[in-house]
C-alpha cells in the first residue's frame, strides 16, 4: 500500500508499505479521508518522531475485522479515533479524559495518511463509531477537531448571551466561531494575522473580524462595549496569550486551546487575575462523548464543515497538502483521499 511518510515539513514521501495484519479483536480500515491537523506541521513536536506516518482526522470503509469483533463488519461506514480513553481511571471517571494515560499511549497504525490502517482492539472497542448514511467522508474527518472545541468550550462555560473572542482564524478557530454561533453565544469576535482568515472567519460567522495586529483589547471593548466574557487561544504565541488576558472580562475565562512549546513560559498578572476572578483552562483530544456529539452536530447541520474545506489530493499528492498547511495562508482545511 501507499502512505505518506512525514521526515519534515517540507519532506513528504510517499513510500510503499506492507498493508498491517490484524490481530484479535483488531479491525483494518480502508482510509477514504483524512485530515491534515494543524499539529501535523507543528514541526518543533513531530520532527523528534521523524520518520512517521501521521494523519489522526481519518474517516473510512472497514476491511477487514479480526476474531471478536462483533460491533462492526466489512463495509461499515465509519470514523475512528487515534487516541481513546479508559474510562475507568480516576481521571476519566471525574470527567478529565485528556489526561488519562491510555488516551496517551493509543495510536492506530501507521498512521491516517496510508491507505490502510490496523485499529487496536481498544480503538474498536472505544473509538470506532458508524457515520450515518449520508454523511459524506470528507465531513467525517472533522469529527476529532469539532469534538476538541465541543470539549474546550463546553468546558468553558460557553452559553446563549456570553461573548467569545477568537485569536486565531486557521482551522481550529473557525470550528470555534461555527460553533459559538450554533451555540447561540451573542456575540463572537475573530482576529488573525492574515487578511484572508480574517474573511474566512467572517464567512464563518464572527461578527468583528480584527487584524491581530491592531490593539486587540482596545478594539474588543470598542465593538463589544466591554471585554469579552470567554477568550479562546488558538494561536500558540505569546502575543496571543497577552492579548487574551488584557482581553478577557472580570469572571471571565481564557481557553488555551493551541499548544506552545515544550518550555516556553509566560508571566501572568497573578493578582490582576486573583482580582477579577479569571479562570484559566485547557483543553485536549476529543473522548468519545464529545466525538459523538460531534457527529450529531455534523449530521443535523449545525454547522456545514465541508465549507471549511479548500483543498484535496490524492496520496500522491500528500506533499502539496503538508505545504499548503505549513503555510498557513490560502489554505484551512486539507483533506488527502488515500484511495481516490
């Protein structure tokens, strides 16, 4: 089979592999889609693991089912999750699936940018769900990221009548505008560097989209008349995280939801923050409760994520796709079809 072996950011190979065998309770899966994530091309993370095949946003055909497994048969339509929880351990059982260490060491194998995929039993059993007839492949892959925010922002309070800034207008902080507007939030603010997520984060639903460059707090109280009630961090730099708390209201809550590197650091104003009360969250993975909601969101076109898809190619093609994200300009979603 093909798959698309990532050595860096702008070396992509596609390179023959064996198609996997699978084991008992193990299900193969032919990957009709997969979504290239932001953290894909965070080359900082994924280079020290160079060579690989990544691809975690997978949506597909079951192949091949191994002894066991009666919940799926070949042919099932399905989207399965790269990283499943327990659901046994203290920490999922108080809710706090992303720090549960089986959501940390699963993985299916080699990765969703190959044309099969061996999924573990614990996948199958976890993390494996059925996409309703007429839900196309390509909107499947947006099941583990639309999941991520319906955690991040369900974790932060979002509700009819609270207000949302966005830092950040790539992939992630546009789910985060469809989202907060499905979720009836009265108002939604989006900044970004480029001027042409900056329309896209308009053409999403955001109500004021600002240059990241301008004085963002100063310009969140002039359009919102006050700062806003959740601000949501989707772009890891420091910049973006002073802006979030100069942009935040007293009670209000920041969401770090884009990563920064491994030792990086920021000084809060602890007692400014002590004083106006402002609790400080994050959020990772997307455990099965909120993937399934995420399905449902997606069926019952809550949100149309295939808009947010600009770009496709063939397996072949997976370089171009890798580039064009890397970049992060003219592009926001970029779905690779392994088997077109």
């Amino acid at each position: 089979m093909k798959a698309a072996v990532y050595y860096n950011n702008s070396d992509v190979r596609v390179e023959e592999m064996p198609v996997p065998e699978i084991g008992a309770g193990e299900m193969l899966l032919k990957v009709m889609a997969s979504g290239i994530c932001g953290s894909d091309v965070m080359e900082w993370y994924r280079i020290k693991k160079a060579p690989l095949v990544l691809g975690h946003e997978v949506a597909g055909v079951v192949e091949k089912v191994g002894e066991g497994v009666r919940s799926f048969v070949p042919g099932d339509r399905v989207t399965v999750a790269h990283h499943v929880p327990c659901n046994t351990c203290r920490y999922c059982l108080r809710g706090e699936h992303s720090v549960c260490e089986t959501l940390r060491t699963t993985n299916f194998y080699p990765g969703g940018f190959a044309q099969y995929v061996r999924v573990p039993a614990v996948n199958v059993e976890k993390g494996t769900f059925k996409l309703p007839p007429d839900m196309s492949f390509e909107d499947a892959t947006f099941a583990e990221p639309l999941g991520c925010v319906v955690r991040g922002l369900r974790k932060a309070g979002l509700a009819p009548g609270k207000s949302l800034l966005v830092l950040g207008s790539g992939i992630s902080g546009l789910i985060h505008i469809r989202l907060a507007r499905a979720l009836g939030a009265s108002a939604v603010v989006a900044t970004d560097i480029t001027a042409a997520r900056l329309k896209m984060a308009e053409e999403a639903g955001a109500d004021f989209a600002l240059s990241a460059r301008l004085d963002v707090p100063a310009k969140v109280r002039e359009v919102l008349g006050r700062a806003a009630d959740i601000v949501a961090i989707c772009a890891g730099s420091s910049a973006a995280v002073k802006q979030a708390v100069d942009s935040v209201d007293r009670a209000g809550t920041l969401l770090f939801f884009a990563p920064g590197k491994p030792g990086e650091t920021y000084p809060m104003p602890l007692f400014e923050l002590w004083r106006d009360n402002i609790t400080i969250i994050n959020t990772y993975a997307s455990p099965p409760a909120d993937t399934l909601t995420a399905l449902d969101l997606i069926a019952g076109k809550a949100l149309d994520v295939s808009e947010m898809i600009t770009h496709r190619f063939g397996i072949d093609d997976a370089a171009r796709g890798f580039d064009l994200v890397s970049r992060a300009d003219e592009s926001i979603k970029v779905i690779i079809e392994p088997n077109a």
